[in-house]
C-alpha cells in the first residue's frame, strides 16, 4: 500500500553515509541518487526508503509520533540492525526484543532525529 517513505535530512553526506551502512545490514543499494535525495531498496518488491533536503529549503524536522519500520526475516537481523544503528550514533528508543506475541522489534532515532523500527513478525 505504501510506495515509498522519504524522511527528511539537514545534512544529506551525514544522512547518505548512516543508510548506506544501515541499510547495507538487509541488503538494500541505493536506486536512485540525485542532488537533494537518495534512495534505497531491497529489491523490486520492497518499499524504497529515502532520504532528501526538504523542498521548500527550509530546515529538516521531525514529526512527534511519526515512525518509520523496517520489516526483516528474523530476530537475528532485528538484532544487528537495531546494534549497527545504536554503533552508529542513534538514539535508543526501546532495545530490541519481543512486543508481545509474535512480534520482535528494536526502536532507535537516526542522526537527524527520525524515529525507525526494525521488525519481524512470526505468527
């Protein structure tokens, strides 16, 4: 149903250089790059994630309760996605570990202050 998620960025080298490593942990290349943005994906069936300068110029914010999360296969990569992210500088928001039946996640905050999830679901 979602397309594609952009989160917004102040300093896209600082930004390209986090999801370049994060990303990198699930397999994801960048698609797409041009001036203001870059993109990633897993592949043709995955959800691309960009980030980009905003449009209208004006300064990168993030939005209270606005979250992004990240799907993979299994605890072990929710694991090292959620420790790559924290090595990197993020900010922790809830270690990863079981949310209730059938739901295993890790919350972190990216350089600029965007709230991520990874996650994995085995129901």
């Amino acid at each position: 149903m979602i397309g594609y998620l952009t989160l917004g960025t102040n300093d896209l080298d600082k930004a390209v250089a986090y999801y370049d490593e994060l990303l990198a942990e699930i397999g994801a290349k960048r698609y797409m790059t041009e001036e203001t943005f870059v993109a990633w994906t897993t592949g043709a069936d995955s959800t691309p994630i960009s980030i980009s300068k905003p449009f209208n110029g004006e300064p990168a914010t993030v939005g209270n309760g606005v979250m992004a999360a990240i799907e993979v296969d299994s605890k072990e990569a929710v694991d090292r996605v959620y420790a790559k992210a924290i090595a990197m500088g993020s900010a922790d928001e809830g270690a990863a570990g079981p949310r209730g039946e059938g739901f295993y996640a890790g919350y972190f905050r990216d350089l600029d202050g965007n709230k991520l999830n990874v996650f994995c679901v085995s129901w």
